[in-house]
C-alpha cells in the first residue's frame, strides 16, 4: 500500500479555477501579513520565504524553497466537522509525509464555527477526538493524487498520528476566533494592514496626517490586484504549456506593498477594487438564493415550482460563469466601459475619489434589478456584451431603480401629487444623467430598452431637459444616441409581461 502512495503526488496545480475573487486569496494575505510581523520580530531575512497558491495546498510559505507551512481554506457555512474530514486528513497527512519533513505548521482556515457531537470545536484536542471517531475517508480513484484515505492509511501505518497533530492546527485571528467569516474577510484583511503598520510605528504618522484609511485601502487594492496578477500570469503559463515560470511570491513583494508611499492609486488598482467589490455582491446574491432552492427542493411538491426552482439554479450558475469571465478576461478600459454600461445614470471620473468612483459597482442595487433581471432572463442573454434579446430587440440589464413609495390610494390627492412629483424628479434626474453620459453612446446604439427595478418611460421625454444637448443640435454633432433611435427606460415586470406574451 505504501509503495503505491509514494508513486502517487501530493502537489496539485489549481491555477485554473483560481476566480481571484474567492476567499482564499484575501485569507493568504492575512497570514502572510502575520508571518512577515512574526519574521520581523525574530528578525530574520524576509527575502529567504515565498508565497505560494494552489499546489501543495491551497496555499503554502516556503523557506529557500522548502515547504514550512501549508494552509487548506474553506469557505463552508457551519457546518458539522463530518464535513471537514477529508481536507484536514489531507493536511495531517501531508504535513508529515517524507518529502515535506520541513512542514512545521498545517492550517485549516474555517469561513465559520465548525460543529460536532462534542459541540463548537475550539481547540485541537477536542477535533482530534471527534476526527478520530469517525470512519475513514472514502478512497479516490484518481492515479495521479494522493486520496484523503491514503494518506490516513500512510499516517496510521508508519505512526505519525501525534506528529501530525503537534503540527496542525485551526487558524486564530486577532478577535481569538478561529475562523473568519465571508462578510469579515475584507474588514480582518484591512484590520492586519493596521496592525502591520502599528508594528513597524507607521500608524501614528498616518493618524496625525488623517491618512490612515486612505493608505489601508491602497495597499488593501494593491495585494489584491497583486495577487491577481501573478495568479493570472500563472494561468496563462500553465494554458500555453510555459513550464519555466515564476509560481512563488517573495514575500519581500508583500512588504513592499505593505510600506509603499500612497498618494494617488493607478487606474488599474481601482479597477480591481472594483472587480472585487462586484464579485463579493454577487456571492453574497448567489449564496442567498441557492439557500432558497436547496430550501425550495426539501419542501416544494407541485412540479411547476420545482421546475422554477431549476430554473434559477440553472440562471444562478450561468450568471456566475460570465461574472467570472468578466473579471478575468475583460483589460481595465473594457471592463470600466462594462460599469459604465450596468450603471448608465451614473456619471464620475478617475479624477474623483474613491467615494465616487464606488458608485459604478452599486451594493445596494445590485441584486435588483441588475442580478435579477440577468438571472430572469438568462436564456435570452447575448454573452458578448450581457445584453437580452427578447424578440430580436435589444435590453440592457441595469442597477437603474428609484426607491420612493408609491403613493397610496387612501392618501389625499395633494399628498399623492407631492409623491409623484418627487418620483417624477428622480426619474428625470435618472434620464438626464443617462442622456448626458457620453461614455456609452456608443454601447446604447445596439440597445432598445434599458431595464430598471420599477421605471417605464421614454428617454426622449427628457432630452429637452439636458444641459450637454446644445453640442449636439449643430449639423456636425449627429452621434448622440437619440439622433439615430430612441430608447425607452423599461421594468422587469413588462419585460417578464412581453416574454409571456411572445411565449404564446
């Protein structure tokens, strides 16, 4: 049995699935952050360790190329330690296997409190006698990595089981917890920059120059965009072959990022910030609806319902795929003009500031209508440009919605004209700022109807109302859009309305 293990790998080369949005990469920096604080008390040579992503692990800190610590993350919600099984066997079992005798740590990174029959485990003496109690991992087919199951076998048949345990443990963050949520990840992320740069006496110099917050988020943006990077560059490498790459980050890197002088971010770091931003809105979107489908699968009986619940999880994992695409295929420019397209009533700069340019990535109206009306319409949509043929006319899914109650038929017809006069303001304030947004003309020529959460009007009822439409009413100004068509501001509940009625 043994013999077989040994022709077997325990490295594993993931690059290809690396989303740089997901969990891990933000949980690497945060024990990176710490071993560069830890390296630096016992001052030793930051330049003698790497970092390195989806390997041997999920991630790993190498000394002068020799694993010393190996790191499995995993994003579950609480769940039983039943469910953990196999990924701490695999590090146990590969924290002591005899090509890696360097490993002197292996952590296990938990989104959530991990449970078992003993309880909420908190501490390695309590998981290792639940872990123990349990079956043995099931075997894998696979010829070219070592199993969960194989490795256990490996650890009980040459008795390392105590060695393995000194060595492992669950990752502690600086609130004592042993895991950090999904929702906490960005905010423990930034709490470690402080914390490294309270360590080597920067914090209180930015404190007294009110710059503290401005410099933790740019280095905040500039690791991840860093790590995205390389990431990227290793994709690309292992797609076309290139064996002769650099897979390691030296942690002198990180540092340097860490201690850089921020004064005005580059153009790419605010499109990574904002990359980042538009993924974690739409995990949390997705996660919150695949919770109602598996909800929707337990307790649902009539057919049509369980269909419409497959229906969902089908647009949910589509609209995953081209976010996905989009953040890693889509250069700076195009996926700004893509911003641009999804928020059109939003107009701001690269000379403004991060406050403002946030706006083009809207938390609030991003689950709806925008995730919404994709999800809705996802076997309609065009995948080049996210656009929705809905018989042969054109739609733009976008964030456009305004958030004033609809007036209420028991209400005085003067309060009722005060509340329609209100939303009427908001809606021209919407066309207007889309009628003079330059940047998507051009994108609005393929497109027929721009979607909103609860507006139906015709843009041209606007355009007297724009300051920016004096250029265009000269002969040598015809490339504003509605020179060429007019545009109507259309909901998602007609345009549901028109597929049914299409569908007949």
């Amino acid at each position: 049995m043994v013999n077989k293990i040994i022709e077997k790998n325990v490295e594993f080369d993931a690059t290809h699935s690396w989303n740089g949005f997901c969990y891990q990469g933000k949980v690497a920096i945060i024990a990176v952050i710490d071993y560069i604080i830890n390296s630096i008390k016992d001052t030793e040579l930051i330049n003698q360790y790497s970092l390195e992503f989806e390997y041997l692990e999920d991630f790993s800190i190498k000394k002068d190329g020799k694993y010393i610590q190996i790191h499995q993350v995993k994003s579950y919600g609480i769940e039983s330690l039943s469910e953990y099984k196999d990924a701490i066997w695999l590090l146990l079992g590969k924290s002591v296997y005899e090509d890696y005798e360097t490993i002197e740590k292996a952590y296990l990174h938990a989104a959530e409190s991990i449970d078992s029959k003993k309880g909420i485990i908190t501490n390695n003496s309590t998981l290792r006698t639940v872990l123990t109690s349990y079956t043995k991992p099931k075997s894998s087919e696979s010829l070219t990595q070592m199993s969960p199951s194989e490795l256990y076998n490996y650890i009980f048949e040459k008795d390392l089981l105590d060695q393995a345990f000194e060595k492992f443990t669950l990752y502690k963050y600086s609130n004592e917890n042993l895991y950090c949520t999904l929702l906490e990840i960005e905010g423990t992320v930034k709490e470690k920059i402080i914390e490294y740069y309270e360590f080597t006496g920067k914090k209180e110099q930015l404190e007294q120059k009110g710059l503290l917050d401005k410099y933790t988020e740019s280095s905040y943006v500039n690791l991840l965009g860093f790590i995205d990077k390389h990431i990227n560059i290793r994709h690309y490498n292992r797609q076309n072959g290139i064996e002769n790459y650099d897979k390691e980050i030296n942690l002198t890197e990180i540092k340097d990022i860490l201690n850089e002088e921020y004064d005005k971010l580059p153009k790419s770091l605010y499109v990574y910030y904002l990359k980042d931003k538009l993924i974690r809105n739409f995990n949390e979107y997705y996660n919150s609806q695949m919770q109602f489908i598996r909800n929707g699968y337990l307790y649902l009986q009539h057919e049509t319902e369980i269909e419409e619940c497959k229906n969902l999880e089908e647009g949910l994992n589509k609209i995953l795929g081209l976010i996905k695409k989009v953040y890693r295929e889509l250069g700076e420019e195009e996926f700004l003009l893509f911003c641009h397209k999804i928020n059109p009533h939003v107009k701001v700069d690269f000379n403004d500031s991060f406050l403002y340019l946030s706006e083009l990535v809207t938390s609030q109206f991003m689950n709806y209508p925008w995730f919404q009306a994709l999800v809705d319409f996802h076997e309609n949509i065009v995948k080049e440009d996210f656009s929705i043929n809905i018989n042969n006319s054109h739609y733009l899914a976008t964030t456009i919605v305004h958030t004033l109650p609809e007036p209420n038929p028991t209400d005085s017809l003067f309060y009722q004209r005060q509340i329609n006069a209100n939303i009427e303001a908001t809606i021209s304030k919407i066309a207007i700022n889309i009628l003079e947004n330059n940047k998507i003309y051009k994108e609005l020529y393929k497109i027929d109807y721009i979607i909103t959460g609860n507006i139906n009007k015709p843009l041209k009822d606007y355009i007297h109302k724009t300051t920016a439409m004096k250029e265009y009413e000269q002969p040598n100004h015809n490339n504003h859009i509605l020179s060429i068509k007019n545009i109507d501001l259309i909901d998602l509940n007609e345009c549901r309305l028109r597929r049914e009625r299409n569908a007949e």
